[in-house]
C-alpha cells in the first residue's frame, strides 16, 4: 500500500536556477524521506507529494 507524504515547499527554492533541477529536488525529496520517514522509500513524486511504500 502507497503513502502519499508532503514535501516541504522550501525545496523549491533551495533547488532554483540550478541546471540539472529535476535530479537535486529528488536527492533532496529522498534525503528528507530518509530522515523523517526512514520506514519508506520513494516511488515516484507527483506534484508537491512524494508517493512512497514501506520498506
């Protein structure tokens, strides 16, 4: 079963007018699942939500 978790909007602008954007917002995205839901792993992001399952 999927979890859907929010992520903080403050990544948005930590990632901005940098070249390769997609891929630091997700190394951020999975650093912040990693310490605050350390029981999932990400599946995909849709939107400003990480949809992850259980370990």
């Amino acid at each position: 079963m999927n979890q859907t978790i929010n992520i903080p909007h403050v990544y948005i602008s930590l990632t901005e007018g940098y070249q390769r954007r997609g891929e630091l917002f997700k190394k951020y995205v999975e650093g912040y699942l990693s310490k605050s839901y350390p029981e999932f792993k990400l599946v995909k992001i849709k939107g400003m939500k990480a949809i992850c399952e259980r370990k």
